[in-house]
C-alpha cells in the first residue's frame, strides 16, 4: 500500500506524512470532535485504511481503525476518527488494489464519505435547483408522464449534471451532479384536493421490512428518561399543524415542553444535543424516498422546511458534504430547502431511554430512517410507510391524547379515559383501523392509505408518558404477608427504588410491599386507612404523577334495638364504616368499562355503643333493671383472635353493576348491666348484678332488605327489617369520594 503524508495538529491528534500518493486535502476537527481527514485517492485505488499509533518509535504495529472499498476510481475520501484515549495519537491514510477489506476497530459507516467525480460548487446546486422550481410550475398542467419527462430532459442538459430519473415510488426527480450528490425535484405534498386527482405514478406497495420490538424476553418500558419534549412543524402554512395541540397536552401533563412553528437545522440540532437527551418528539415534515439511478433505494430525506443558501455557515457545508443534509425543492417552491437525512438522526439526535417519538411524515416509516431513530437511543419511533395526506395529524394527536388521558381527541369516551400504555394503544388503532390516514385518497390509488410502522428499542423501549392506574383491589392476607392490603393495578414502570416512587391515599404516603412493572403495586392498609383518592408518583429525574383513583367510603349509622321483657330494652348504634374502589375500570381505550366485585371488611375505624334501660317485674317480689352498656371497636381482621368482646365486624362484596353489597355480614357484640333485686320472706333484700351480652347478627335481618345502593351515585338506599321485639335500621347514606363522569377510567 502507499502511504499518506503525515501532518501534526495542535491538538494532539497527528496524521502521518509522506510525498506519496494518495493527497491530504485538508484535516479539521469536525463539530462533533471527531478528526477529520480529508483526502484523494488515486485511479487504481481498490482499498483505503485509516491508521493510527501512539508512538512512532515503538515497534508496535499501527492499529487499524476505518476501513472502505473503493471502485477503482479517483475518489475523494474523508475518515472522521473519534477521540482517543491519550494526550495524543498518530494517524495514517493507507490505499491498496486489494478488494478486500481488511478488518477494523470502527464498523460505523457514518465515519467515512466516499464521493466519486469532481465537486460542484453549492451556489451551482442551488441555482439548478431553484430554475427547477420555476420549471415545475411552468409545467404543472401537463400530464404526470410529460411533466416529469420534461423536468428529466431540462436536468440533463444542465452543466454539471451527470444523470436524471424519475423514483419509482412517488415520481420524485432525482438529480445526480457530477460529484455524485443526489438532489430531489419532490412531487407536490399531498393534500385533500388530490383526492379527486390521480396519483403522479402507479401505487405501489413497499417492500415490508421486519421491524423487531426486541429480544424474546420483552424489555420492561418505563417512562422516558427525561421530561423535555419538543413538538415542530416543518410544512407549508396550507397544512393543518397538530403541533401546538400535542404542546399544549404535555405541557399540561408536566413536560417541559417547547413548540417549533418553524424548523431551521440549527434549531433541529438544538432539540436533542447529547448533553441534553429529549423525551418525547412530535414532528410533522415532509419525507421524500429518492434513490441511485438503478432504482436501488438511497434512503428517504425528512424537509426541514428551512430555505438553503448558495453559501452558508461552516457547520452547513460540513453536514452537506458528510451526506447529513441533502437539497431539495417542493413543487410550487422557488427556493430548495435543506432535508436532513438518516445520518443526521444518528449523528445529531439523541433520546433518552425509554423516549417516544412520532414522526408525522411521508415514508417517515421507511426503515431507514426508523432504524436511524432507534440507533439514536429513541424507546419507540413511528410513523407512516407510505404517502400521507393533510388529514394524518388526527392519528398523531390520538396517539398522544391516550397516552396523556387529555379526552380531548375523538372518540371521546365518557366517562372520562385515563392514560394508557403504547402497547395498549397500538393494539387499541390496529383494531379500530386507527393506524391508516384518514386522509382522502387518490382517484387511482390502488392500495390503502398510508399505515403506521412502529419500532421499538431492543432494551429501552418507550411504553407510557404518565404512570396509570387502572383500579385497586383488596388483596388476601397471606403467610408471607399477614395483613390487610391493596393491590393496585395499572401502567407503572419498573420500581424506580423507594426514594423514587410513592403511592399517595389522600395525600398521605402509603407503605409499598411491593412494586412490579407487571403484577402492580401492593401497599399495606393502615389500620385507619385514610379518606380520599390513591394516586402513584415517580421521580427519576422529574416527577410524573398518574390519576386519582377515588376510594368511595361510606359511612353507615345502623341502629339495631331489642325488646326485652317488660319495658327492658337494649339499643346498639353502630357507626360502621366500609370503602372500596367502585370507579370501574378499562383496560383499552373506548372499552366499556369493567365493574368487578369489590371486596372489604372492616379496619380499625368502626365505632358503636350499647346501651340498655327498663325495668321488668316477673313477680311481686322480683325487680329486673337494665342499665349502663359498653363502647364498640372494630380492628384489623389480620389481628382478630377467638375473643369477640365489644367488637363491631363486617364485610361482604360491593357489586356496582348490580347495586348490592354481595353476602354483606354485619355482626357485632357488648355488654350492659343487669340488676335483679329480690325481695326475701323475711323481708330482707337479695340483689344480684351481672353483664349481660348484647349481640348482633344481621344476616337474617338483610334476608328481608339487602343492603342496596345507586350504581351511578353511590347512595345507599334506607332500610328498617324487623321481627318481633328486633329491628335493625340504617338511613339513606351518600359516600364520600364517590366517582363520577371526570373522574378517568
């Protein structure tokens, strides 16, 4: 091989030199501190090695770091090495007639650009491309077939044009100059207008790419990594822009969240630095396929909607010339803009883990840029695989009102829908045909709308924007866990560590048992559990909290009075408490929602009192008196015992559709003092004083009246069954923190 001239930087980093062929044209350190090494390599050439070592006077062997095969031909080359290890390092550009590539350190192609022909000048680009323009509306009227002959035949007759045809997909120009660069002459958008218009060239269905959601063990999704969002429209102003809309539902859900109404590359490179990783990205640009002029896909560019110059900054030139922006003019423009291009996404763009990005664009689904998207660390990237139209922002904006539980985007369920996970949504739009534009289509079409393609992150996949509870359980006691608890089921992430979640019931934090991405949550039930709703609260790097569940309570005074002999009587008032969540539960968006029996029993929170009067005369001589009584409790039932002394017990099943408390069992018992006083023969008096036992079972009283209540309000309904010398009664009851019609299922 011959060796490449060395040079010395300042910086440390120094290239090799030799008079011999191949020619250094220049060596920078690039805007992504990479050291860049431009150079020419000769006719013959079949190989090209960059090299590097860390010491010229050691014997060791160069490390060979980039590597590429090249046709045979002069070509213009550039390496861009990352930064070693070490305060220096030396490097070496090697070219050979071998074909075969021999093996390096660096595999990423992105690292190196391979460009055959002599450059052309950007201002030249730029003019032809804006002539173009003016071309295409000169000859829009024609017949598609004469249009893009025409616009082919006018580019080949252009100076420094090498090569014209027409994309097979759309009828895109490809415009090939004699550095080899590919411009894009872009069909005009499509837009509801055109559905009465036939398409530029005949349908045709993309060849589907296996798109994997990662290994066979499904990775667990969480929340993104960061709150910071961003939300940009790269269209023309005749579009409807969803942007401001998805804006405003994140801000609204806690993310810091900043709206692009237009898109210039600088700001692009601005959203998502790799000292700043985003979120979540809503983007809505046009995508245009181009390819070589064998037909052999080169990739699909994303618009930025910003203008280009004939000169412009640096750090332009430097993403032009990498193959990170690409020119292009829309049909019914007169000036190209700039489009960026999968490299861009990987070089320029980073997520953070488990982040969600949705990329409203023509082709945006095309694995070229999906895979670019993933490469760059997004959780789950989607957008559409073929061309969309100006209506396909509503599926966007369903996306991100389920999983932010905005009820904002038809169809709006009532009662209110909480926040849902991406898979539930994806599954939820593939079943409803949600996931096709709903955009007009062309008179000749010939195959469906576009469609979403979804990607998912091996390891890190995106999964929801808010934690969601769906409902909470109550949760036997078991060996391993001998008390009263709740399980509450929802959308949650894995556990983020006990000094980065909470579980709040009325603002008070609960004591979490356990925490599974799957199975749910589990927290202990205090012994007098609080008043209020149970909400779940992460804090990785923000806070994110989910929506209030309402644990309705109810609150019911009975009265259960006993008649005894004579005027003896015994009353026991009992405030019994019992709660649960009736709120109801989906587990898709627009399902009916689910009412399953809930389950309850008393805690340590139910009051009562007995307490007995009268007197009874069963003869001449004896005196029976009723007195005094005992105060009632209820406990934890994990610390009942075989005592049953001044107890208040319940428990049954609430069954919402239905409206009844399933096998509701209310017992209770105390005690109250009974004074017998005889009068003896002799005229002397025997008095005796005993505690006698005041018990309740209800059960044979609810045969008569079960205990009922209003499914939508929660009222329970009066009742007063009674037998002789027995009543039980209880009054008309409203719970507290009854659901209604906002509060999210």
């Amino acid at each position: 091989m011959k060796l490449l001239q060395v040079l010395s930087l300042a910086l440390g980093l120094c290239l090799g030199a030799n008079a011999a062929n191949p020619v250094t044209t220049g060596t920078c350190i690039d805007s992504l501190g990479r050291f860049e090494v431009d150079a020419t390599v000769p006719t013959g050439t079949r190989c090209a090695v960059l090299e590097i070592s860390g010491d010229l006077s050691s014997p060791a062997p160069w490390r060979q770091m980039l590597a590429c095969a090249t046709d045979g031909r002069e070509a213009r080359l550039v390496f861009r090495l990352p930064r070693q290890p070490g305060s220096r390092c030396f490097a070496r550009v090697r070219t050979g007639t071998e074909t075969t590539v021999p093996a390096v350190e660096l595999s990423d192609p992105d690292l190196i650009t391979l460009s055959y022909g002599q450059p052309v000048a950007e201002s030249v680009k730029v003019d032809l491309l804006t002539v173009a323009g003016t071309k295409m509306i000169q000859w829009d009227g024609l017949p598609p077939a004469t249009f893009r002959a025409n616009l082919i035949a006018w580019a080949k007759s252009q100076p420094n044009v090498v090569d014209a045809w027409a994309e097979s997909v759309v009828g895109n120009i490809c415009v090939k100059f004699a550095d080899g660069e590919v411009c894009v002459l872009m069909q005009k958008p499509r837009t509801s207008a055109d559905g009465g218009t036939p398409m530029p060239m005949a349908a045709a269905e993309l060849p589907k790419e296996e798109v994997t959601f990662g290994p066979k063990v499904a990775p667990i999704g969480d929340l993104p990594g960061k709150n910071t969002a961003v939300t940009a429209f790269s269209l023309e102003s005749r579009f409807p822009n969803s942007a401001p809309t998805i804006a405003g539902w994140l801000s609204g859900k806690g993310y810091n969240t900043t709206n692009y109404l237009i898109t210039t590359v600088p700001e692009i490179v601005s959203w998502a630095p790799d000292s700043s990783p985003l979120g979540v990205l809503f983007w809505h640009a046009h995508g245009v396929p181009y390819e070589d002029e064998k037909g052999v896909k080169l990739g699909v560019m994303i618009v930025t909607g910003e203008y280009a110059k004939a000169v412009s900054r640096p750090i332009y030139t430097e993403m032009r010339n990498s193959g990170e922006l690409r020119l292009g003019i829309v049909k019914g423009e007169t000036v190209p803009q700039y489009a960026v291009t999968a490299k861009f996404i990987r070089q320029r763009m980073h997520f953070a883990p488990h982040s969600i990005v949705v990329l409203d664009a023509c082709f945006g689904g095309d694995p070229d840029i999906g895979n670019a998207f993933i490469a760059a660390n997004a959780g789950s990237f989607v957008s559409w695989d073929w061309l969309s139209g100006d209506h396909s922002g509503t599926p966007c904006l369903k996306i991100f009102d389920r999983l932010l539980g905005t009820n904002q985007e038809p169809p709006i369920s009532v009662p209110k829908e909480r926040s849902f996970s991406l898979d539930a949504i994806r599954w939820w739009m593939a079943q409803n045909g949600y996931d096709y534009d709903p955009s007009p289509q062309y008179s000749n079409q010939g195959r469906p709308n576009a469609k979403l393609v979804w990607y998912s992150h091996a390891t890190t996949p995106g999964h929801i924007l808010l934690p969601s509870v769906m409902r909470v359980l109550a949760e036997a006691p078991y060996e391993t866990e001998p008390f009263s608890k709740y399980l509450i089921e929802g959308d949650f992430g894995p556990d983020p560590g006990e000094s980065q979640r909470s579980v709040l019931w009325g603002g008070q934090v609960m004591k979490v048992e356990r925490w599974h991405h799957y199975d749910g949550i589990v927290i202990r039930t205090p012994k007098n559990p609080p008043r209020g709703e149970i909400q779940v609260v992460k804090s990785k790097n923000y806070y994110s909290y989910s929506n209030k569940v309402p644990i309705t309570e109810w609150t019911v005074p009975f009265k259960y009075e006993v008649a005894g002999e004579g005027a003896l009587s015994a009353t026991m008032d009992l405030n019994v408490k019992f709660r649960g969540d009736i709120h109801g539960s989906r587990g898709m968006p627009e399902m009916t929602p689910q009412y399953l029996g809930v389950v309850f029993s008393n805690m340590a929170d139910c009051t009562g009192t007995v307490t007995a009067t009268g007197v009874h005369y069963p003869d001449v001589a004896t005196t029976i008196t009723w007195s005094g009584g005992s105060s009632l409790k209820s406990i934890d039932p994990t610390d009942a015992n075989d005592v049953m002394t001044d107890l208040i017990w319940n428990n049954g099943v609430l069954q919402v559709s239905a409206g009844n408390a399933l096998n509701f069992t209310l017992r209770a018992s105390g005690s109250f003092t009974s004074t017998e006083r005889v009068i003896l023969p002799n005229g002397g008096v025997q008095t005796t004083v005993s505690q006698e036992g005041a018990g309740l079972d209800a059960y044979v009283f609810l045969l008569k009246k079960p205990l009922s209540f209003n499914p939508a309000t929660g009222v329970l309904a009066a009742g007063s069954p009674s037998y002789p010398n027995a009543k039980l009664s209880w009054p008309a009851v409203t719970p507290q923190f009854a659901p209604n019609a906002d509060t999210p299922r």
